[in-house]
C-alpha cells in the first residue's frame, strides 16, 4: 500500500527532493499568534494517542482552529486513529483532534 508511509514518494529521487526532510505543520497567522508560534518554529503536536514535533509554517491557506501536516511523514500517524476501510484496508489517518505549543526541543 502507498497510503501515507512514502512507499512511493520515497522511491523518486525528484519528489524527496521537492518536500522538506524535516516534517512540518501548517498553522493559520491568527492561532499562531494567539500562540506565540513564529514560522519556523519548532512546535510539539498532541493528540490522545500521541505526540510528534514539527516546523511551523504560518499559511491563511489552513482555516482557524485547524493545522495541515503532510500524510507522507510516518510520524503523522502517531497523531491518528488507527482505523481502517473495511473493504479497501485504506488507513483512516486524514482527521485528527490535535494540541499544539511549542517544542522542549
């Protein structure tokens, strides 16, 4: 299955080199700065089955009370419920409660 663990991305030298290493969260400018979160930041992400952490990049694209992380990072599916389709065993990792701060580092 290709479903969020880079199965296919991680064999295309052109596509690793077109998203960052690193995994990143994007956050809206109005809930970063009520959290004192710049772009750039290192910021630890929440959910009740786990925690990850992740560079910030500030983006009115994501709405309010709302962050995007990329699907193809492994670690995202720490945050996630680890359900599954019953008939095409796809992972239901696209929807997540999460808490976000910054990062002990």
């Amino acid at each position: 299955m290709q479903w969020h663990t880079n199965t296919r991305t991680e064999k295309s030298d052109v596509l690793r080199k077109l998203y960052p290493k690193r995994c990143y969260v994007e956050i809206n400018p109005k809930d970063a700065k009520r959290l004192g979160i710049r772009v750039n930041d290192v910021v630890s992400i929440a959910s009740r089955r786990g925690e990850i952490t992740a560079t910030t990049f500030v983006t009115p694209t994501v709405q309010p009370g709302q962050v995007f992380i990329p699907m193809h990072y492994l670690e995202v599916n720490k945050l996630t419920f680890p359900a599954f389709d019953p008939h095409s065993r796809q992972p239901s990792y696209k929807a997540s409660a999460v808490r976000i701060s910054a990062s002990d580092r």
